[in-house]
C-alpha cells in the first residue's frame, strides 16, 4: 500500500475558481508535509510545508493539515491558466538528518480559461 | 529562484554499460539528494548525500549504484551495469539543511536497452 495517497488523480477547474487537492498518508510517522507543483519538462518545484494542525496560507495557496487524520489538503482560490500543473504531495519524518520525502502519485490539475 | 541543473536531458544506453548522471546543485547548498520515477509511478527516494557521504538509502539504491561529488563538483549518480529496470526519469535535489525545501533539476531521463 501507498504511504501517501492523493485525490483525485485528475481535476478541472474554470478560471478563477477555487481548486481542492487531498492528500492522505498511512504512516504516522509523517511529521511534515509538502506540496510540490511541476511544470510539463520541469522538476518539481515546493509550494509550501506544513507541520502544525490546522491552515497555513500563502497568497492564493492554503494548505490544511489534520494529524489526527493524517490528512493534508491544498485549496488554491481564484485559479488561474499558469496553476495547471502536477501536484505532489509529500511527506517526511524530518528525523533532524536529510529529509527522505515521500511522494503521492500526484493530482493533475487543469484551469480552463 | 535557485537552479538544480542535470546533464544530459536524455540518455539512451545498452544494458549492461555503465552510465552517470550528472547534477550541479545550488551553489551553498549541502544536502543532496537522487530520486527515480518509473512512468506512471510515484517519485521514490534512492538515497542522499551530505559531508561527502551516504547518509541513507533505499532498498532501490542497488549495489550497482553509487554516489559521489568530488571536491564541490557535479553530484554524480552511476550505474554500472545498467539493468532494463533501470530506465526511469531520475531527479537530482539538494537542499540548505536537512529539512528544508529541496530543490530538484528537471531530471534525466534514461532508457536502458
């Protein structure tokens, strides 16, 4: 089984509306949690981390972690054409070493003008 | 933004030959880091790297892989012999310590034949 699970696989959002991406993880070991974003023939590239219960917003980007649930979303509001891309979600035990992350599949998200 | 650089973009290789992937990591950075994506899959850690060596690696960092960066050049991922389950999209990353933001180049991807 995956550690970290995302969903949906694949999402379609109008122009300027409000994106919804989940992100669950089996381990509890997971202390933080990152949201990556990655451009076609790009590497990935961070958003923002989250380690604390509840939101964290950067901009138009909100992140919301439950550790008692091991759930992590991101909500991205007034969308726009640029924020299509592949989000990953991922996961470490930040043990104070080199973070190993630990990625989800990745959700698709396309803004259609 | 800081830049994670990997040569070559593409390398297409027999089986059994040896290759290396090359990285050029941001400059002040001093935890580096490889990860492989199959087509289709997750990202999955392979190992990383600090003070000139391995601090942690997976069970896919196979004995025919190695890691090295001589005296602050490229980070260099080798494999020798290469093996058909060995093509896959490999991404280099580094990062400030060893819980911060890691930054990836945009990947080499090798097709072993």
């Amino acid at each position: 089984q995956q550690k970290v699970q995302q969903s949906p696989e694949s999402l379609s959002v109008p122009e300027g509306g409000m994106a919804s991406l989940n992100c669950t993880s089996s381990d509890r070991n997971f202390q933080y949690f990152w949201w990556y974003r990655q451009h076609s023939g790009e590497g990935p590239k961070a958003l923002m981390s989250i380690f604390s219960d509840g939101d964290k917003k950067e901009g138009r980007f909100t992140a919301h972690l439950n550790k008692a649930s091991l759930h992590v979303s991101l909500h991205i509001r007034d969308s726009q054409p640029s924020d299509s891309a592949l989000y990953f979600c991922a996961a470490s035990e930040h043990t104070g070493g080199a973070d190993r992350l630990t990625f989800g599949k990745g959700t698709q998200l396309i803004i259609q003008p | 933004g800081p830049k994670v650089l990997q040569i070559p973009s593409h390398q297409i290789i027999d089986m059994g030959q040896m290759v290396t992937l090359n990285c050029d990591p941001v400059s002040n950075h001093l935890y580096f880091y490889w990860y492989k994506q199959i087509l289709g899959q997750q990202m999955e850690f392979l190992v990383n790297f600090y003070n000139g060596k391995v601090m942690e690696k997976s069970k896919l960092f196979k004995d025919q892989f190695s890691v090295e960066r001589p005296d602050g050049s490229y980070f260099t991922l080798k494999i020798q012999p290469t093996a058909l389950e060995d093509s896959a999209v490999y991404f280099c990353a580094s990062s400030w310590t060893g819980g911060a933001e890691q930054f990836f180049g945009p990947g080499t991807r090798l097709t072993v034949l």
